[in-house]
C-alpha cells in the first residue's frame, strides 16, 4: 500500500464520541477538517481551529487520512457511498477509516471498494466509552495488519491507548461485537444483582463495593452501577446504539450459525427500553426495568408506549405507587414480560 505522510485529516461524524477524538487530533497539531450532520456539534471544534466542511465530500477531498463515526451501518454507507460521499472524494492513496460500530459485511465491501479506486478503507471500531474518547485512552480493533495500518500510527496514537490488529478487513468490526456481546451479559448481570440487592434491603453502594472486589467484577459494574444507584441516567453510549450493536452481532452470529441466548436476552431488555422512551439515556438506564413506575416516569420513561399485543405492557393500576413490595412485583412482573416482547428487527437497523 502507499505510503502517505499523514498532514491533513477529516473528521466527519463529531458526536458523543467524535466531538473528543477530533480534539485530540486537532490538539496534536494535525490540520482538521470537520463535517457533521448537526453543525452546532462541530463549533467547538471549529472555535479551536478545525476547518468547517459542509459534506463528507468537502471535508474528504485533500484529505491524508478520512476518520468516520456516525450511528448505524446505513449511515455509513451513506457517507461513503452516497452523493457527497467520501470514497469518491478522497485522493489517491488516501486512508478512510471507520471507527463507528457497524457491520463486519460492509467493512468488507467498503474495503474491496476503496482498493479498486487505490484508496483504503479500514474498519476500526473503538471502545472506551465517552470516557475514553475524552481521556484519549480507547480500545481500537482494526480490521488490518500492524504493517499496513502502520501509516496511521501517528493519529491513531492521539486517542488510543491500545490498538489491536485483527488482520482481515472486518475483522475489527466483529471484534467489536464480541465486546458488545460480553458487554450487554455484564450490563444485565448487573441489573439483576441490584434488583436483588434493592429488594432484600441491601445497602446498594455497599453491594456494589464488595462485587467490584471478587469474581462478578466488571468494567461495567465499576463505572455503570454507581450511576444506577444514584439515578445519573445521563449517557456515555446511548441504549439506542447498545440495541443496534447487539442486532448486528445477533445478526452476524445468525449468518455464521451461532446461538448466543445472552445477547438475546439483553437485545429484548434494551429494546424494550428504546421503546419507551430511554433511547437517549445511557445503558445504565437498563435498571429502571426493574423498578417501580415512579421511578421510570421520573426518569422519562412511559411503559404505557409499548404496545400491549407484545406482552409487555403492565396494567398501570399494578405498576403504580404502592408500598414497597407491590412495586417490586409489579417490577418483577414487568422484567418477565420483557422477556417474551417481539425481537424487533436484530438487523443493525432498530
């Protein structure tokens, strides 16, 4: 592959997670271009010296090296493929380098695509959280060798603190789903252990010590459950893009002929908790499921949205204000009928 001298950078997609990794590159002195669909997310960036693009075209056209994070896989291929998009944009030799979470099949073809043309595009999804992009400390899963990837080392090292080289395009993206994957397990583990907790009179934050001290330790229980303690539903990574992400794995492990009942399971909490109205709030917000109707209304949340043929919908007079293990039953009640709801589509696309 060619060899470029990494100078001029674009960034497209400066949300959650893009808005800090931009910074980190831009702060490291590379010269940044930005485009995002909502411009006022970009300003900051635009303030501290970034140039303004108004397509992913614009930005990509001088550009060495092309970072994408946006949402779904559709958006993705928007970008890339569409009018304005950036794999007819970038120069020869260019690198396009994709750090949303999406599907290991696209990557592929976005890779096979680029090559023809004498461009390159590599899938690397990061994680790391919000935290993590603003800390410049994220986990990266590159769909390539360390020898081709090598040209990108220099940015790249703004924002990681870890870079992982999976080998084949797509590669990196399906690393990211078994990260998704044992994610979500922990994410539910969690929950049920604070439920428990909760209902048997426990003191939450001193349950949440001891756990984080022995073998149900995990990233997630560490940094997540305090904030489900305190009822911080405020997000690092959206409940949206948890669901979408566990679609795309269940999705691929359905392609491959693999069963994984956990991230069923969690796939189904999560998207009953989009459907009532947690989709912004952070994963965190997946414990409301197993609390009382106050508290899910306090939160935003409205059960009443799901639909009632799906089973999951939970008589209000059942649910309401009443003492303490009322509302745990109907709680409980609430969780088992989340588990029978309609899997809504598992393909990425939720």
């Amino acid at each position: 592959m060619a060899f470029v001298r990494v100078r001029k950078v674009a960034f497209v997609g400066t949300g959650i997670m893009g808005a800090p990794i931009a910074r980190h590159i831009l702060d490291a002195g590379f010269d940044l271009t930005v485009h995002n669909r909502t411009k006022e997310k970009a300003d900051p960036l635009v303030e501290a010296g970034a140039h303004w693009a108004d397509t992913p075209a614009a930005a990509a056209k001088d550009a060495d090296v092309i970072f994408t994070m946006v949402g779904y896989p559709d958006d993705v291929e928007d970008v890339y493929l569409g009018k304005n998009g950036i794999l007819d944009a970038a120069p020869k030799g260019a690198w396009m380098v994709d750090l949303t979470t999406s599907s290991p099949t696209l990557a592929r073809e976005l890779h096979d695509a680029a090559e023809v043309v004498n461009k390159h595009a590599v899938d690397c999804p990061v994680t790391g959280g919000q935290q993590g992009a603003e800390d410049g400390t994220l986990t990266l899963m590159m769909g390539a060798t360390e020898v081709e990837a090598k040209v990108l080392l220099p940015v790249l090292d703004t924002f990681a603190k870890s870079i992982n080289y999976l080998g084949r395009p797509g590669d990196g993206q399906t690393c990211k789903l078994c990260n998704q994957v044992s994610l979500a397990s922990c994410m539910v583990g969690y929950a049920d252990a604070l439920a428990l907790a909760r209902q048997s009179g426990l003191d939450l934050d001193q349950v949440v010590d001891v756990l984080s001290q022995g073998m149900g330790d995990s990233a997630a229980l560490e940094r997540l459950a305090p904030k489900s303690v305190v009822g911080d539903y405020r997000p690092g990574f959206l409940n949206e893009h948890m669901r979408k992400d566990i679609g795309l794995a269940l999705k691929d492990a359905e392609d491959i002929g693999v069963d994984l009942p956990g991230a069923d399971t969690a796939f189904n909490l999560y998207d009953v908790l989009c459907q009532i109205g947690g989709s912004k709030l952070g994963t965190q917000a997946l414990t409301l499921l197993y609390q009382n109707e106050g508290d899910a209304a306090a939160a935003g949340l409205d059960w009443s949205l799901l639909d009632a043929d799906d089973g999951g919908y939970v008589d209000k007079d059942s649910a309401g204000e009443k003492d303490a293990p009322s509302q745990a039953a109907a709680g409980r009640k609430r969780v088992q009928l989340v588990s029978h709801t309609r899997t809504a589509s598992q393909n990425g696309e939720a």
